[in-house]
C-alpha cells in the first residue's frame, strides 16, 4: 500500500494534515522544487511532530558541490527529522554521493530526488543503494503546471518502482500530482506518493494548505490502496 507524504511549509500547515498524511515533508515551495525551510522552523516543526508521523525535509535547490551538499545534509538530520531529501540536480553527482556515503551508511536516512523533467539520465539506482541511501523518489523541477505523468510513462515508472525495491530502496513518486492520477499511481505500488499542489487552495503549491482538499487527496489515496487489497484478497 502506498502511504500519502504531504508537503508543509509552516506549523499552521502540519497542523492541518497531521492526522490524514503518513510522513510530514518539509520544504519552502517559494524557493524551488526543493526549497528548504529555516533550521529553525524545521525544529520547531520536529518538537511539535514528536514523534506521532515520520518526517522528512529538503536541503534546498543546490548545485551538486561535495562540501556544501553534506554540510547541509548534517544540519538538516541534527534537527531531527527522519528522512533528509537531496535533489539530485546538475553538477557533481557522483562525487557528492561519494561524499554522504560515510553518513548514509552510519544511520541518517538520504532520499534522492530524481526529476522526470530534466535532460540528465538518471543514476542506476544500485549507485544509491551501493551508498546506503535509505530511498530514492521521481519529482519534478520545474513547477508549471506539468505532472510527474507528463514526463514519464507508466512502464517508465513501474521499471523505476520495481528496480527501487530490487535495490531494496524506499521508493516514492510525486511531482505537481493530481487527485485524478492517484488511482493510476497507486497501482504501481510505490512506498509513497507526494503531495503539495493537490492540497493546496486552487491547486496552487504557493498558497496555503486547504484542509478540504488534503482530506479529498487521502481519501482517493486510502480508496485506491483498500480497492487493491482487495483484488489481491480475490
């Protein structure tokens, strides 16, 4: 079954789905694809949380540069949260998955974020295994409206799921998805979906958090995951 991941910028906004989402996604959508909030609301964010939801966060929008990239990886998991994510964009990629292998392989739990919409070939997953990241997800960069599904196919995605859970790597899918795309998604089966934009007021991942719409997201989602259950019951 695939949990429901909500991205929040703020306390108000983890209020609102702290009790429909299954892991609390921090990150600043005014700064990017994977802005990163302030350490201190992030702390702030992980004392109220305590504990109850798993969380994660992004380190921001960075180049792959080996020192900058880990040196914000460690202030991101000294605040306490469960999951750091890292956007795998252009620049040094091999060298700065080189550089997190030491923490990665010691117990903090890396995610990378691969995008759908940009021109690089993604990485074998194996490189992300072989470095101890805990997952791997499918994102999208540029915010324009455009979905994850615009970018890749379904045999595209269930390729990806499936070489995740080879790799034995938490698997997660998101980018700009819609209540209409969950049915689909879920089906491939992935560890998680993500969401900011079908929660938000008018589909708009800038503006607040409309609890009516965060309720609809893990509804379908929660419909979607018993439908499949019971299909594999028959």
């Amino acid at each position: 079954m695939s949990r429901l991941l909500a991205s929040v910028n703020s306390l108000q906004e983890t209020e609102l789905v702290l009790s429909l989402a299954d892991i609390i996604d921090l990150k600043n959508p005014a700064m990017g694809a994977l802005g990163a909030l302030p350490i201190e609301v992030i702390e702030q964010i992980v004392r109220y949380v305590d504990g109850r939801k798993p969380i994660s966060a992004t380190i921001g929008d960075l180049v792959m540069e080996p020192k900058p990239v880990l040196a914000a990886i460690q202030a991101v998991a000294a605040t306490g949260v469960d999951i750091v994510k890292v956007g795998m964009f252009a620049g040094e990629q091999l060298a700065c998955i080189e550089a997190i292998k030491p923490i990665a392989r010691s117990g903090t739990k890396v995610v990378a974020v691969l995008f759908a919409d940009s021109q690089q070939t993604f990485l074998p997953l194996e490189v992300f295994a072989e470095a101890g990241f805990y997952g791997v997800m499918q994102d999208t960069a540029i915010k324009n409206g455009s979905s994850l599904l615009d970018h890749q196919d379904l045999p595209q995605l269930r390729a990806f799921v499936q070489e995740a859970r080879v790799n034995d790597l938490i698997c997660g899918l998101a980018g700009s998805l819609r209540v209409s795309d969950i049915e689909t998604l879920a089906a491939l089966k992935p560890d998680y979906l993500g969401f900011r934009s079908a929660l938000c007021q008018n589909g708009n991942r800038t503006k607040t958090i409309s609890a009516t719409s965060a309720a609809a997201v893990q509804e379908m989602l929660f419909n979607c995951n018993m439908a499949l259950k019971g299909a594999l019951a028959v």
